[in-house]
C-alpha cells in the first residue's frame, strides 16, 4: 500500500502544482474554460492558489499525515464544484476536472488505507 500511496500522492500533487503555474501564467486555454464553464476571470489566482496549496498540502502530508488528509479532502472538494461548474454550464467536457478529481480522491484514500484511519 506504501508505494500506491506514494505513486498516486506524488502524481496528484505534481499535477495540482503544474496546474496552478497555468493558471498563474494566464493560458489561453485555461481562460476559455473558465469562460465556458461561467466561471469570473477574477477567479482565477485565488483557485490556482488553491490548487497549489493542495499539492503542497500532499507533500507535506507525507511528513504531517493530518496535513495530507486536509489536503486531499480539499482537493476532492475543489474538483466536485470544478465538476458542477460545468455541469451547470452545460459543458460537458469533463476530462480535466474529473481527471483531476480521481487524481486526488486516489491520494485521499491511499493515504487513509495506508495510515489505517
């Protein structure tokens, strides 16, 4: 379980950190999501904080394991409401929100399992 939990955690937070470095970098591809998606232009430092904070918050997990539950618990919710943000849209290419949503639900619980909580 030690490795799953390692693989998985690593692979969440290099993409939620990547993420946030697109966001923060002003991609055309990410601000014509958010323009289809409804989502204010306003919005997107404070979410690419978030996600960079989740990431962080995984790795730190690994040394403080309440840390990387609070993160992971975070992240699933961040990428639910990433998920009705474009369900209320009307947009239904979901790949990236729900890649993303697996990412951490698959960290969140490996790292439960692994700890035994």
């Amino acid at each position: 379980m030690f490795i799953a939990y390692v693989t998985v955690t690593l692979l969440a937070a290099a993409a939620n950190i990547s993420v946030a470095f697109v966001d923060y970098a002003r991609s055309p591809q990410v601000i014509a999501n958010m323009d289809r998606a409804r989502v204010p232009r306003s919005w997107l430092f404070p979410l690419g904080h978030l996600k960079l904070a989740g990431g962080m918050g995984l790795l730190a997990g690994f040394a403080v394991p309440w840390i990387g539950v609070a993160a992971g618990a975070g992240l699933v919710l961040f990428f639910a409401g990433a998920v009705l943000f474009h369900l209320r849209a009307r947009v239904y290419t979901l790949q990236f929100p729900l890649g993303f949503w697996v990412l951490a639900a698959a960290a969140l619980v490996t790292g439960i399992a692994h700890r035994g909580i």
